[in-house]
C-alpha cells in the first residue's frame, strides 16, 4: 500500500488513540491531521506505518494535552469530555473494554494522571501496545514506561469506574430511564436512579447550566420529571443514542440542532451519574447547535407559567 491508504487504514486507531489522551473529538481530529502531514513529509518509509504513526500521534497529543491542561485549569464550571457518539476504533473482542474505556467516567478519571502517564495507560491498558513502542513514542526508557504504567495503575485503581457487566441489562434500565423522563413520572425516575446518584452539567460558562450538582434520587427525580416536559411542550426532543459507549441521548431543538448531550453511568441495577454536555464548542462536530439561552428562557417562561 501507498503511504494514503496506509494512513486512511490506520486512521480510526490514531483518532481512538488521540481522543483517549486528549478528552476532545476537535483536538483529536486535528492532532490525526497533523500526523499525516508529517508523514507525508517524511523522506523515509517506516519499517512500521503502525508504530510509525502511532507514535507521532502520542507525541502530539501529549504536547497538546500540556497546553490544554492550563485552559481547563480556568474552566467555568465542571469540565467534561467532548462528547463522542461513534467510536470508529472497532475489536470485536474487546468491544466492552473500548467502550468502557472510552466512557465519560473513564476519561474524567484518566484527567487525574500527568500527560506521560495518561498516554502510557491509554498505549498499555486500552490499545496492547508492547513496552518498546511505548518507549518509542513518549520518549523515555521501556524501564521508564513501566514506573508510568505502575503510578497511573495506582492512580485509575481506587476510582476505577463501575459499569452494569450485561449491557442487555443495562440498556434495558436505560430504555426505563427515558420512557420515564418522557413521560415525567417521578416515581418511574426514581425507581432507576440509586440513592446517591448525582447529576451535573457542563456548560462552560457559555449555555445554562446546574448552579450546582444535584444528588439524591428524589431531588434528581423531582427536577427532572418538571423539566423536561416542559422543554417537550417548547419542541425539544431526544433520541437515545450510545455516549462515549454509555447509554445516553441527544436532545435537539425544534429545529433538529443539538442543544445537548446526556449519558447515564449504569450500575449495581440503578443510574448512578447523570452529565449532561451543553457547551455550544463541544458540540459542534455533532452538527448545527441550537441556541440554549433562547430555549432556556422559553423554559423558564413555561415553568413560571
């Protein structure tokens, strides 16, 4: 193969490699193209097209991530992944791990790690990746690498994410979770949610959004059961759709624009956490966004009605 169509072979694997490190579909994206481009300008052929490549995507990521890290510092708000709703990084055989992996809970989590040891795990634990490409591409000794690997290990164990084990289950608590919340039955929301189960939003100080988290089954419940059919009565609709391999939704105005995103972390028989996206910039790749702060006041003005 020519060095196109290797590349376009091994695009969804640097594009899943990227997003994992950087928590953002429009920086990944960029960070892929940037590896073509220094491909295509590299005056010699790689024993590897696959380490190759895989390796000048890290570094850029990490390089990107660096930088990134500074801006969510003075982020407005909690600070979510950009919501990814197709994950084009397919192994039959390990569906599950790439999906819980790639998971709003999973990516908040790895928010813990430094850059170096964020894209060692991501390299080891989700893509198999032996030592010595890892070596290769984060620029430091395999002995290195697997100190990284020991303290990322350290620091993802404790906080580890919990998913329901049959996704058939899981989806089926799902499908209740919607119905309900269509039909704003408290009782139907309150029967899926577990008694601590939060619920927050990312707005990023750019769309309206939870002053605070909300928690408790009852109080998550109550909000949701008023809201929600009151943005239906404004011509808001939703279509459950997977979020970062999670159940979730995509909420669209009257219009069919994206006004946000909503995943529900399932476990032990009961949602757990509920994130909602509706940050206009995080949403933008997902199609044309809706205007939030016109259809919130269209809320408002109902519910004082």
């Amino acid at each position: 193969m020519g060095k196109v169509e290797e590349f376009q072979e091994l695009r969804p694997l640097l594009f899943s490699i990227a997003y994992r490190i950087l928590g953002s579909v429009s920086e990944a994206e960029d960070a892929v193209q940037e590896t073509w481009l220094r491909y295509d300008a590299s005056p010699t052929t790689p024993t590897s097209a696959k380490a190759f490549l895989s390796a000048t995507v890290t570094r850029i990521a990490i390089d990107v991530l660096r930088s990134a890290r500074v801006r969510r510092e003075e982020y407005v708000g909690p600070w979510f992944p950009e919501p990814l709703l197709d994950d084009p990084y397919e192994d039959p055989e390990r569906a599950a791990e790439l999906a819980d992996s790639v998971s709003m809970a999973a990516l908040l989590l790895l928010e813990r790690l430094s850059p170096l040891e964020r894209s060692v795990f991501v390299l080891r634990e989700v893509f198999g990746f032996g030592f010595d490409e890892i070596a290769s591409a984060v620029g430091r000794t395999e002995s290195a690498c697997r100190q990284l690997l020991v303290r990322a290990r350290r620091h993802m164990r404790d906080g580890r994410p919990r998913f329901e084990a049959d996704r058939a289950e899981r989806q089926e608590l799902a499908d209740r979770f919607f119905d309900a919340l269509k039909g704003g039955d408290v009782d139907g929301l309150r029967n899926v949610l577990a008694a601590d189960v939060q619920m927050v939003g990312d707005g990023g100080g750019k769309a309206p959004q939870l002053a605070r988290a909300i928690a408790g089954a009852d109080n998550v419940a109550k909000l949701l059961a008023v809201v929600f059919p009151r943005m239906a009565q404004v011509d808001i609709t939703f279509e459950p759709h997977e979020v970062n391999g999670q159940p979730g939704a995509v909420f669209r105005d009257r219009d069919g624009k994206v006004l946000h995103t909503l995943v529900l972390d399932i476990a032990d028989g009961r949602v757990q956490a509920i994130r909602s996206v509706i940050n206009p910039d995080k949403l933008a790749h997902l199609g044309p966004v809706a205007d939030a702060w016109a259809l919130h006041r269209e809320v408002r003005k109902g519910l004082r009605g």
